[in-house]
C-alpha cells in the first residue's frame, strides 16, 4: 500500500504551544513508499531554551542533550529539503504542523508540503469505537509494540508509521484495492465518520493507485 511517498512526523517539544514560547528539542521525519521506511531524518535540535524537568522526566531529553545539538537554524531547513512536496503525516497532526511552521516562520521559511493527514483522526474513522486513540493505546490495541522508550521523536514516529501503514493495508483489503494513495487517506481525514464507509465504497481503486 501507499504506492506515493508519504513523510511521517513527531516532534519533542519543550510544551504545547509556540504561542506560549515552547520549542521544538527533537524531530524524527520517517518517508514512507511501498509499505516500508525508506528515508529517516532525525536529530536533537538547539533552540536556545531551557528544558523543564517535567520534560526530560517524560522523555528523557536533558538539557545537556539539547545544548549540544544542532542549532533550529540549521536543523529546519534541512527537515522542511527533506519533507519535500510530500503528503505529511502526523499523529495528532494539529500539534506537530504548528510547531512546524512556527519554527519555519521565524526563520522566514515556508514548507512546501501539499497536504496534511492526521493518524489519529484517520484512526477515528477506520476503527470506530475504540477506547482510546493516544498513540500508545491505539498500537497496543492494534497488536504493534515500540522498540525503544516512547516520548522520543524517532520512537513515536515508528510506530505512528506502522499504524498508518496498518490502517491503509485494513482499507485496501476492506475494499479490494492493492494500493492506497496518500490523498485518499487524506480524503478520508476531512469526513464525517459516519460518511466514511459510503465514501470508499464508491471509489474506484485504480484511480487511486
């Protein structure tokens, strides 16, 4: 499935908001062609802000670590070259876009991707009633483990991509398509959850290869 690129992205951050001064202190962006990681850019990233210690306790992530990174001026430009003009995907992908385009903001940069998709709100259509759609329980219940610490960039995005790559296979086989395009599940992303299974059962699969 997902024949097109597709880039998967979390970031680490020092809150919830860059309205409120939070920052970004490490990103993972995982491209994904043909069922598979293909491309990794991760790196720790220097924005010249303090850690709280609630943050280092949840993920780990020190302020020696950060000191010592790569400053953001050099990390986004690389992150935003290797995005590309690639869908972007995120769980909870409100959260990780602002951050995104508030650190490309200030360095005067725009990115260039034409679409965003939210794993977790796809989640919400492709396997209603669910207990919980947090990263952490929706992989537990769809049988996919971690295979390092959550609450790191690369970690999360891992298994972000796994899920995706679980929903997009369960579409295909639901509906008798070999591929899924990453603008279908986009699609997908933007419909009431009660429209979705009427909405795939009209579309033709070849189109959407």
């Amino acid at each position: 499935m997902l024949g097109q690129s597709l880039v998967m992205l979390d970031f680490e951050t020092t809150g919830l908001s860059p309205a409120n001064g939070d920052r970004i202190t490490e990103v993972a962006a995982l491209r994904l062609r043909e069922g598979r990681i293909v491309e990794r850019f991760v790196s720790l990233v220097n924005c010249g802000v303090r850690i709280p210690a609630f943050i280092t306790g949840l993920t780990g992530i020190t302020q020696a670590m950060v000191d010592t990174a790569p400053p953001v001026a050099q990390v986004m430009p690389q992150l935003l070259d290797f995005i590309g003009g690639d869908t972007l995907a995120a769980h909870n992908a409100s959260f990780d876009d602002k951050f995104l385009r508030a650190e490309a903001a200030a360095l005067g940069l725009t990115p260039a991707y034409p679409a965003l998709l939210c794993s977790l709100k796809l989640a919400r259509r492709v396997y209603p009633g669910m207990a919980s759609y947090r990263l952490g329980d929706l992989s537990r219940q769809l049988g996919i483990r971690f295979a390092s610490a959550a609450h790191r960039a690369e970690a999360d995005a891992e298994v972000a991509s796994a899920v995706l790559l679980r929903m997009g296979q369960d579409v295909a086989q639901r509906y008798g398509w070999e591929q899924v395009a990453p603008e279908l599940l986009v699609a997908v992303n933007q419909l009431a959850a009660a429209k979705v299974a009427q909405f795939l059962s009209g579309q033709n699969g070849q189109k959407l290869r």
